[in-house]
C-alpha cells in the first residue's frame, strides 16, 4: 500500500489542534466553572470599593393604619479633614461653608452646648452633655459655670483650634463648633438633608473636604403629636458605644425622643453592602449587592391621629380663650385613655411645635418662656385638687368607714384639729353649706366639708394604698418615659424635708397637699375606676409588622397590672355622683351639648396665685365606658372652665363612622 505523506501530516495538524482544544476547554471549564467564583472575587477586590447601604428606617402609624411618619430620600453633606494641609486653611474652609449654609438657609451639626450669637452663654444640656464633658476634662478645660464663662471657654478653644484674630467672635464660634465636632465624632455627616441647589453650589464652588452622599430623611405625615413621635439623629459621639454594641454604624440614624427612641429596635432597619466597581478613570462600571438591606417595621400606635387633632385643637383654642395677663404663659394638657386596655387614643399638649421643622426652629423653640417642647401630658405634674375626690371616696367605702347611704352634715368650717380649719368653699363663697349628703351627693357638689371628715376618718396609709393602686403618684408605664409626680404621706414629706402633721390627711383627701400627678395618671385612674378595677399600663404601642406587611413581628398583649379591689356598689355610687354632675351640678350647661351620656368631676389646683390651675376628669359613656379623659390648664381657674374641651374630644371620638375612615398614603399631611 502506498504511504501518503500528506495525509499524515493533516492527521498530526488535526490532533496538535484537537489536543489544543482540549487544553483550552479544560482550562476554560477549570477558571469559569471550579475556580470562577474565586477569581471574579479577586478581579472585583482590585478595583472594588464597598459601600454601606443605610436601610430604610420603618414607618409609624396610627391605630387606623394611617401614616404618621415616613421616608424620602435625602442628600447629605460630609466633612473631613484629611484634605486640608493646615489649621489656617481648614478654618477658612468652615467659614466658607457654613457662610454658604446660612445663605441657603440650610442647618448643620452643631452639638457645642454654647448659643451661636453674642453674649456667649452655656445652653442647658451643657451639663448633660457627655461627650463635651469628656472634651473639657481631656483638654484641661475646668468646666463649671462658676469657674468659667462661655467666653472664656470660646477663648481657650479658639487658642486650641488656631482661630486667629481676624474672625469675629460669632464667625470663631462657628469655625469652633465644627472643629469640635470632628474632633469628638468618628464619622461627622455636617449637613443632613441639603437642597439639591446647595448641592451643586458645593460641587460648582469645590468646597475642600466636603462630599455629597445619600440618606433617608423622615417625613412628618401629620403636624400633630409633636411630643410623641420624636425625631432622628445621626448618633451623638457620647452614645456611639452603646450603640456600636448593637452593631450599628458609626453614623447611623437613630430615634432621640419619642416613640422613634422608644421603639428603636423594630423601627431601625439591618444596613446592607455593596461593592462598587470602577475603571482606571475612576467611572464606576458596576455595582453587586453583596447583603440587601433590610427595612425597618412599621409601628402602630394606639393612638387614634384624627382624636390627637381634635384634642390638640380644641385644648388649644380654650387656652387661647382665655385672654388675660396669663395668656402668654398659660399651658396644657389632655390625654385620653381606652378603658379596659391602658391604649392612649390621644396625648395633646400646648403650646406644641411642628416636628417637620423642629431642627430648624431649635433654637426659637429653645427661648421660648411657654416652653413648647416639654410635654405637659407626661411630665408636667399637677395637684389634682378635687378631682381625687373619687379615690378617697372609694378608699373610705371599701374600707368601712362609709357606705353609700352614710351622710355627712357639712357645717362649712371643719374645726376638728385647732389649725388647720379650712372651710368648704360654699361657704368660703356664699357663706352657706351644703347640709346632709352621701357620698354620691357630695361628689356631684363637691363638698370639701365631706371629705375632709371622710378623709380624716379613713386615713392617710388607707388613702394612699388605693391611690397607690389607681396608679398616681407612679410611673404610667408609658414607652417615652413619664414623671411619677407625688404622692402625699408622711414618709414623702420626711424624704422632702417637708412637714407633715395630722391635718395634713384632711387636705391630702381633696387632692390638695403634696399630691402631684400627671395628666396621664389622672385618665389612666379614671379608666381604672369606670373598668370596676382593672388598672392597666398606659401605652403607646398597638403593633409591630415586618415592612412588607407579610408577618407580625409584635403585638402589644399585657393584662392589667392590678386590680383594685371594689365592690359593684363602690364602683356605681361614685360614677353616680360622677354622672350627675354632668346632667345636674355645674357642667350640666356644657354636657347638655354632649353626644352621649357621661360622668365627670371637676377639680381647681391652688398654686399660690389670683388664678389656680384647672384640673377636669370625664368618662363616657356613663352606662358602658369605653374612654376616660383629663385636662389641665396651667392658671386655668375653676375645673368647670374646662369642660367645653372634654366635651368637645369625647364627640369627637364618639362622633365620627370610623369604618369609612380612609387609609392616608404616605407624603400626605393631616390638616
């Protein structure tokens, strides 16, 4: 057979490239396929930054579902000082930025507890103030305010920083405020929620050290329930470790008052990372999500929004009634309780701010005499006066010393113990007396003369055990935190250093004494004596859902704390007096406008001048409650002035058709 050289030659070609094929495959299939997700790992590190992804924080609604506060997205200002190659140069820079801020009329961080204008004086945090507390020490600055001004303090910081001579005062202050921050924070965020002008003003105007990012700003769906939502903030340095123990970041948003601090946990969503691919240049190429970010829950609150401004308007315009030379230093406050459950339906307090621009109007807020930011409805503390009335009468009925048929002949001045001998105030007023009644016909009168002997007679350990239970003088058990008021004895007055005598028990009965409570407290022992005796925590949470709706995370399900101990005709002879207050005594006239059937019990606090606080308590409706209510009005006069204002919330609630309530959708404002 003839050899075909050839054709050899084409057989060794084919197998040389058929072996070459093979390679490339095998090599192709060992890097795509076994090693593939290594390499690209690698390619990606070489010119990968990573980036976290903030999640978005959860939502906040009413019981109703409508939205209180929500999301947008946010621009956010940077401030570091690596760029800068001296102080000199660094504190031009902070005065060339925070000019271009005040002509955008756009606010910055500024933590230093020390006002922005002349004459320089130490804010009141100052003393709170961990983190600048812990600067002073560290610096050898001696911080007291008896050992130093806040000038003489500007001076030793300005001589710290480098800030020469040709900055003003206020210009110095503002470079100072900066540099403290960088100095005191890991990451500092100098401006949250920036115009998306001041952006490209900063971009055009190649400000050193600044960089331009993206948040999540909160969006207040409501200008109600100011003192209840609270706010969020980048985290305070002086906070940064207890967070940081939670796994937070560095300059994580986080809740600072309110319900946003309260409920933290469900509302703080887990941050995701990426990373960000670029080329040689610089442009970025790409993105992968290497953890998604997760969203924060959506809270409800049992309170009812539409109740919340209803109560907040009507409070308002009765102190705004109410025009003398109080008015512009009269406050309030109003809460209203779900009976059998502790819910608050409504938590109002005047005067109020509008929590959209809270940051911005900070400082305004801050000198303002009325004191706008403090919440009357949970800390301000008040004596009851006459609308305690109820509890001693149910101390002295379940204890035996009275029954509901026991009458009283009240003989205007009660001359029991020689001082003190107060009078009842029929007499005081019309030197009359009320003669012979019970417990319920003293209640509607309310007959000073009748609790006195009553109280006096019942005693003050008797007293306070059932005042105890009703919940005064303690801590409500409110999320946000509250004041526990007082609770006069003999033991407060020892720990006071105040003097307690056996006629301090006559006065303590008419809620008068050392007695301080909240206006919460007052509807939440209201609730509790209409319920027969369940005493409950009043609370703020209704429920937790997971962003998407899709699971309930938590649901607020705790039983009552106590129960008050009484009898059925306890409970009837004082709701009794309670409702015939409202059809016969001294509201009748305003009650007559009322939607339903009531009970209520009015109460003047004296304070030591011409007008005394007014102090006002209702339940509704009379025959099967399901809400009580409170109102306090700082220099308010008698508690019947303010029965208009329980009138108008208990129609409020009573009068609208809830089931064609509509949901509110986000970025839409109650009004």
């Amino acid at each position: 057979m003839k050899h075909n050289p050839l054709k050899n030659r084409l057989i060794g070609v084919a197998v040389f490239f058929g072996l070459f094929l093979l390679l490339f495959f095998v090599t192709l299939y060992n890097n795509q396929i076994i090693h593939g997700s290594e390499y690209r790992a690698k390619s990606i590190s070489s010119n990968a930054t990573a980036e976290v992804v903030e999640a978005s924080r959860g939502i906040l609604t009413d019981r109703n579902g409508k939205v209180l506060v929500s999301n947008r997205l946010a621009y956010t200002l940077t401030l570091t000082e690596d760029a800068f190659d001296d102080e000199a140069e660094e504190n031009a820079a902070i005065l060339r930025l925070t000019d271009l801020c005040r002509k955008n009329d756009t606010a910055w961080v500024d933590t230093l507890p020390i006002t922005m204008t002349e004459p320089f004086e130490f804010l009141p945090t100052a003393r709170e103030n961990e983190a600048f507390l812990e600067y002073t020490k560290d610096h050898k600055i001696p911080f007291t305010t008896s050992t130093i001004t806040a000038t003489q303090l500007l001076g030793r910081m300005r001589s710290l920083f480098h800030v020469d001579g040709a900055f003003t005062d206020e210009e110095a202050r503002r470079i100072i405020g900066v540099r403290y921050e960088l100095a005191v924070r890991p990451s500092y965020v100098f401006a949250e929620d920036v115009s998306v002008s001041l952006i490209s003003q900063i971009v055009d105007g190649h400000f050193t050290g600044v960089t331009t990012g993206t948040s999540s700003a909160r969006v207040y769906n409501t200008v109600y329930a100011a003192h209840i939502l609270g706010r969020v903030s980048r985290i305070y340095a002086e906070d940064w470790e207890s967070y940081r123990d939670k796994g937070y970041s560095m300059d994580a948003l986080v809740g600072k008052g309110g319900v946003e601090e309260a409920f933290e946990e469900f509302l703080h969503g887990t941050n995701g990372a990426r990373l960000i691919t670029t080329d040689s240049a610089g442009k970025i190429t790409g993105e992968l999500y290497t953890k998604d970010p997760q969203p924060g829950g959506t809270v409800a609150l049992t309170l009812d929004i539409d109740l919340q401004r209803d109560a907040e308007n009507s409070l308002a315009k009765t102190i705004r009634g109410m025009m003398d030379e109080d008015s512009e230093e009269r406050g309030g406050a109003a809460a209203v309780v779900k009976v059998g459950t502790g819910e608050i339906l409504a938590l109002a307090s005047y005067p109020t701010f509008d929590p959209a621009t809270f940051d911005r109007d900070y400082e305004k807020l801050l000198d303002d005499k009325r004191l706008p930011m403090f919440n009357r409805a949970v800390n301000g503390i008040y004596a009851p006066g006459s609308t305690f009335k109820p509890c001693t009468a149910v101390a002295a009925l379940e204890s035996g010393i009275i029954t509901p048929s026991t009458t009283i002949r009240d003989q205007g001045i009660y001359t029991y113990y020689p001082y003190p001998q107060p009078m009842c105030w029929i007499y005081s007023q019309y030197h009359s007396t009320h003669g012979y009644l019970n417990v319920s016909e003293a209640i509607t009168e309310s007959c000073n003369y009748f609790f006195y002997e009553v109280g006096r007679l019942t005693g003050i350990k008797t007293i306070d055990k059932y005042a105890t239970q009703f919940g005064l003088g303690q801590h409500t058990g409110i999320e946000i935190g509250d004041s526990a008021g007082a609770l006069a004895s003999p033991e407060y007055a020892e720990e006071n250093d105040l003097d307690w005598t056996d006629g301090q028990t006559i006065t303590a009965a008419i809620g008068q004494s050392y007695n301080l409570f909240t206006p919460l407290q007052l509807a939440n022992y209201i609730a509790t004596l209409v319920s027969g005796g369940q005493h409950y925590e009043a609370h703020l949470l209704k429920d937790v859902k997971s962003y998407d709706n899709s699971r309930l995370i938590s649901v607020y399900d705790k039983g009552p704390l106590n129960t008050v101990s009484m009898s059925d005709s306890t409970r009837e002879a004082v709701m009794r007096g309670m409702h015939n207050l409202t059809t016969e005594g001294s509201v009748a006239p305003q009650f007559s406008k009322c939607v339903v059937s009531a009970g209520a019990k009015t109460g003047t606090a004296q304070v030591g001048t011409a007008l005394n606080n007014g102090v006002f308590v209702a339940f509704a409706p009379y025959e099967n409650p399901e809400i009580a209510v409170a109102v306090v009005i700082e220099k308010g006069g008698s508690g019947a002035a303010l029965a208009d204002t329980a009138v108008e919330i208990i129609n409020a609630y009573f009068s609208r058709d809830d089931s064609n309530a509509p949901v509110i959708g986000e970025n839409t404002l109650l009004k």
